[in-house]
C-alpha cells in the first residue's frame, strides 16, 4: 500500500479481514511495525494507533482521516478490490475490450484498475481531491 496526502507520502502493509458483519484492518510499516488497526463491528469503527491513541466513530472515512490524516474508504473498498461497485450507490464504469472493469467512480472516489491476476485485481489506484492510495494485492484467502 502506497498513500500520497498532498506533500506527505506512506508506504506499508494492509492485512485485511472482510466479512458482511465485521472488518479488521491492520495497517504496518514496511518492515512489519504496527501503524494501526481498524476494526469494525455493525456500524461501528474503532482504530487503535501504535502510540496506543484509540478513536471510535460511524464512518470509517473521517475516522482515518482524523487519527492518520488521510481518508480510507473502507465502505466501498470490499467491492472495489474485487472489481465491481459497491451495491445501491450511483456508480460510472469503463470497461477493457476483455469486459474487465478499468475504473470505476464512486462514493466521490475514482478506482483505476491497473493490472488483474487470475481475473481478479492485483494493482488498484484510488484517488479523491489530494489523495491517492495504490493497492497491490498480494494474496486472496476467500
């Protein structure tokens, strides 16, 4: 994972459970320290830092963006990683000439799908205002 917030740029790892109920999000630096953790459970979205700061909120956007300073769209990422847009939201697509989706806008967002392995994304760029965020997905466990 690759963050770009104005001036300021990150790197790191995204380890990430998903399920319809809960999400459970642990971001590390490259060398494997723990940044911080992101869990929701219901509606509700806690975030643990490693300076030991806890911040809890209902939309997991301004919770990021408030603890870490940049915004994290853990509302629509579930789907945008699979490839298609999150259910019931108005959404813009463009596909490939293999039916693959190349990017897709959403939520305020802008998802550019970079690279695919076994028809899944591998390689994802998302990007809203002044941020930028770069997903390169290394494994799937379903």
């Amino acid at each position: 994972m690759a963050v770009r917030h104005g001036k300021d740029a990150e790197s790191g790892k995204l380890f990430w459970r998903h399920t319809d109920e809960a999400d459970d999000l642990l971001i590390t630096s490259p060398l494997g320290q723990g940044i911080a953790r992101v869990s929701r459970e219901g509606s509700e979205f806690r975030l643990v830092t490693g300076n030991a700061g806890e911040h809890r909120a209902t939309d997991a956007e301004s919770l990021t963006e408030n603890a870490l300073g940049w915004r994290l769209p853990i509302a629509g990422l579930s789907d945008w990683v699979q490839g298609r847009p999150g259910p019931g939201r108005e959404a813009e697509l463009s596909r490939d000439e293999e039916g693959r989706i190349r990017e897709l806008r959403q939520d305020g967002w802008r998802v550019e799908y970079e690279a695919f392995r076994e028809a899944r994304p591998a390689k994802l760029r998302m990007s809203r205002d002044d941020l930028q965020i770069r997903l390169v997905i290394d494994r799937w466990t379903n």
